[in-house]
C-alpha cells in the first residue's frame, strides 16, 4: 500500500509541477528536476529508491518510441552523415575524456571511472526531446539533435558492457570482440525492431477499431524492447528504429478519428511518464548520497568537472564538424569567410544527460566476479545522477534563451507564412478537383455548390493570413471571435437539451466532441 501511495503522490506532484511548467513557460523537465530535490529534503519525506528494471522496462520504451516518431525521414537522410560521426565518434571520445579526468581527480579506479565515463558518453533522447519540444529550432537542427541522442546509445551501451566487464570480472578488452559485440547490439536490435514495425504495420492497415489500435500502439514499444533484450541485442535501438519506420508511415495506417485518438492517449502517457521519471531524478539523488561512504566530501566539485568536461569535448567535435557541414552544405561561401557559430553553439548545449544515464548507472552489478562488494559503485550512483541534474537544470533553464539570442529559432511569421501558403495550394488543388466532376457531370450541382463555397472560403481563408493586414481587423479573425461565441451557445443549448430529457447522453457526448474539435481548430487557426 505505501508503494501505492508513494506512486499516486508522485503522479500527482509531477503533473502539476508540470501543468505549472507549462503556464509559465518554464522547461517542464529542468522545474521537475528542482522539485524533486526540494521534496527530498524535506524532513520526513520516505527514501525515494529507483529500479533500473523499472526504468528500464516500464519508462524508456515508450518515451523512446514517442522521440523517435517524431522524426522526419526526410531531414534524417539529410543530416544522415554528421549524426553518424556525433553518435560513435562523439560517444568515444567522451567517454574516455570523463573516464581520464575520474581517474584523476575522484577515488575512483581507471576500471570504475571507465564505467563512470561510458554512462554518461551519450546524450538522452527524453531529455533533449522534453527541452526541445517548445524550442522552434530549424528542422534539421532539431532532428541531428534528436537522431543523435537516438542513435548514439548503442555505442554507449556497448562500451558500457564492456567497461562493466572489466570493472566486475577484470577480464581483457578484445577489439575483435568489442566490434562483434556492436554489430550485434546495434544490428540485431535495428532488425527486430525493423521487423517488428513492418508487422504491426501490417495489422494497423486492417485494424479499424479505435480501442484495439491504441492498445496496439501502446503495446509497440514494449514488445521491440523485449523482444530485442531477450534476444540480447539493444532494446533502445530496437525500440527507435520501430518508432521511426512506424512514425514515417502512419497517417497510411489509420484514419482521422484513430489519429486523434492515437494523439490524446499517447500525449497523456509521455506527459505522466516524463513528469515521473524527471522528478524521481531529484529525489532520488539525496539518498544516493547517503549512501557514500566517509571521505567523499568533495563529489560535487568532482561531479562539475565530469559536466564540464562532457561540455568541453562536446563543444571541441561539434564546432569543427559544423565548419565542415557548413563548407559542403555552400560551396560559394569564401574560404576565407568564417562558418557561422550560432548552431554549434546551440547543439553543445542541447546535449543534455537524463533518464538513460540514470538507468545504465542503477544497473551497475552491486559485487564483483568472485563475491566482492563493488566499493566504488555509490560514489558512481552519485556522480552520474549529479551530472544528470547538473544539465538539466544549468543547460534545460539557459537553453531557451541561448537559442533565442542566437538568432536560429524560426520566427513565428516564418511558420505561419508556410502554413497559410500550404493551405492555400490545398484548397486550390481541391478546386481543380471540383471542376473536373463538374466537367464529368458525375456529382450533382447542387453538392458541386456547396463544395466549392467550402474551398473558396478555405483559399480566402489562408489568403486572409498571408495578407499584410492586422491580423486582429481580419475578416477571418472576426469570423473566429464569432463563431466561437456562437458555440458556446450551441454549447449551452445542448446542455439545456440534455437537462430536459430531450436527448440521450449518448447524443450529447457525441454532439459535444463534434463542437469540441470545431472549436480545437478554430484554435489552431
């Protein structure tokens, strides 16, 4: 029952931590982070332990999958070549820099800060997509940040294993095993969960039951993540590569209805469960650092200089491999013209550390090979969930405006300009259509009318938005006002209907989503 509650009070803490993240404005994951450590130190508030099978099992593989639908196959065969070299060569590098600056800075062995070093290699896809998500960054920008902290943990996962086998079990590293190793991680779990996408692609295309195709979506990841581990290949990567085959192709898979459905459910399941996990960040790591031994007082200084360090080697791969993305990119700049500095800028600090980390970190073995208590694992604990917070909260509060002062972000303009442009050519493709039935004589005049007042009013609509008038002295925005008024008395009108016994409760839900999603679109226009 107080596990019950412990959960029901979390739930409950992180959502309207969240909620209030939301209002203000503020990065939701970098409030809960803060949140979570001020509960934690709160006199009497019970020790907050987390699992890794729990965060393994239970909270990555759905997060994943929500990351990486949201990719776009489109700008990912773009930036196909620079995510490769971040996610493997970046990954190396890091982890050996944290490794050597543990190893002499910290009390740690070179076999523990090695292991230190491959937890915290590669950036966290929950993280950068949570902080990223309100950003307005260019498209490409945004999905080599996102694919990079996708893709980079197959690297990270190998060399943890290895780094844990020497760690626990002293055994020699073997380059020949070590690239096996990976071939298999990475090749076996981008098989299943490639395999795994095209089946339940296939099942989705025949299914159009609304419950069951919710239920089969949210069931995805957790099948590719484990089926992949069972089979002992990488569960993340299976899960990312089913999430992003499945993202490319679902509106073939489904109709409206099941969309918008689809887009609630999975909403409210990636709002609970990021809201959780980042909150459990902050609680746990007080008890971690209970659970130090004497004479390691100075863990928040070395904790620093392990961020600081991930920062540094971060920023040392990204600005020369942005130099050289940019020269290829424009091959009329001058050579003598300096490659511009705001996007690497940017991508150094949107390489945020979370819930991945955290999670290799837990699942560090507690005794060595032959029985021995592992000494050094709390101090890893503390440090790795350190660094975690570090980022979350020094780059999660900054990095909004850091992209703000840099210029790259889209301007709302921009986006809106596109959009209207877009909805225009929509209508007008429409209107072509309607001249041709008119030509065939298949539909009658009457149903041709009302159809091409429907697309006409759309193209005035979108021509409206282009215009350079005020927007608030638009017709359109008039007719917005207006018509939203005149649901709320529809609105009312129902409900009275419904409080005379007139109608059934059944019309009336059905009636109200119908107003509903008229008045989410007005919206969004």
């Amino acid at each position: 029952m107080r596990s019950v509650g412990t959960v029901l009070f979390l739930v409950v803490l992180a959502t309207a931590v969240a909620a209030g993240a939301r209002r203000w404005r503020i990065p939701a994951p970098s409030l809960l982070v803060v949140v979570g450590l001020a509960v934690a130190l709160v006199p009497g508030v019970p020790e907050i332990r987390i699992s890794p099978e729990a965060i393994g099992l239970l909270v990555l593989p759905p997060l994943l999958y929500a990351s990486a639908e949201e990719l776009s196959w489109r700008e990912l065969r773009a930036v196909w070549k620079p995510v490769g070299v971040l996610a493997v060569g970046l990954v190396l590098a890091s982890a050996a820099a944290v490794g050597a600056v543990a190893a002499a800075l910290t009390p740690l062995s070179w076999q523990m800060a090695l292991v230190l070093g491959t937890v915290l290699a590669s950036t966290d896809p929950v993280a950068v997509t949570a902080l990223g998500r309100r950003l307005a960054l260019p498209p490409r920008v945004q999905v080599l940040v996102q694919a990079e902290s996708l893709f980079n943990d197959a690297t990270s996962l190998v060399l943890f294993r290895i780094a844990v086998g020497v760690a626990v079990t002293a055994s020699a590293v073997s380059w020949g095993s070590t690239g096996g190793k990976f071939a298999v991680l990475a090749g076996g779990g981008t098989f299943i969960g490639g395999a795994l996408a095209l089946a339940v692609g296939a099942i989705r295309r025949r299914t159009e039951d609304p419950v069951l195709e919710t239920v089969i979506a949210l069931v995805t990841p957790y099948a590719a993540y484990v089926l992949a581990e069972s089979a002992h290949t990488s569960g993340v990567t299976s899960v990312v590569v089913a999430g992003v085959v499945l993202g490319g192709r679902g509106n073939r898979l489904t109709n409206a209805r099941i969309r918008l459905q689809l887009h609630a459910v999975y909403g409210t399941v990636v709002f609970l469960l990021e809201s959780v996990v980042f909150s459990l960040i902050g609680l746990a790591l007080p008890g971690l650092i209970d659970e130090l031994p004497e004479g390691y007082g100075m863990w928040p200084l070395h904790a620093l200089a392990v961020a600081s360090t991930l920062v540094a080697v971060r920023m040392l791969w990204v600005f020369p491999l942005s130099a050289v993305v940019q020269r290829e990119g424009n091959g009329r700049l001058s050579s003598r013209r300096l490659p511009s500095w705001r996007v690497p800028v940017v991508l150094t600090w949107a390489g945020t550390r979370g819930v991945v980390p955290l999670a290799a970190a837990l699942s560090i073995p507690v005794a060595t090979g032959n029985g021995a208590v592992l000494d050094e694992r709390p101090l890893v604990l503390v440090l790795a969930t350190s660094v975690v917070v570090v980022t979350l909260i020094a780059q999660g509060f900054t990095l909004a405006p850091l992209v703000r002062r840099s210029g790259i972000a889209l301007e709302p303009a921009h986006t809106e300009r596109e959009e209207a442009e877009a909805r225009c050519s929509l209508a007008e493709a429409g209107l072509r259509r309607v001249d041709e039935l008119v030509e065939l004589e298949a539909v009658p005049d009457v149903v041709l009318d009302r159809m091409r007042r429907a697309l006409q009013a759309r193209r005035a609509h979108a021509r409206d938005r282009l215009s350079d008038a005020d927007p608030t002295e638009s017709a359109d925005h008039v007719y917005r006002q207006l018509r939203r008024d005149l649901l709320l008395v529809e609105a009312a009108e129902l409900q009275r209907l419904y409080d005379e016994h007139r109608i059934s409760d059944t019309t009336r839900r059905r009636l109200q989503r119908s107003l509903d999603l008229e008045d989410a679109r007005l919206t969004d226009a």
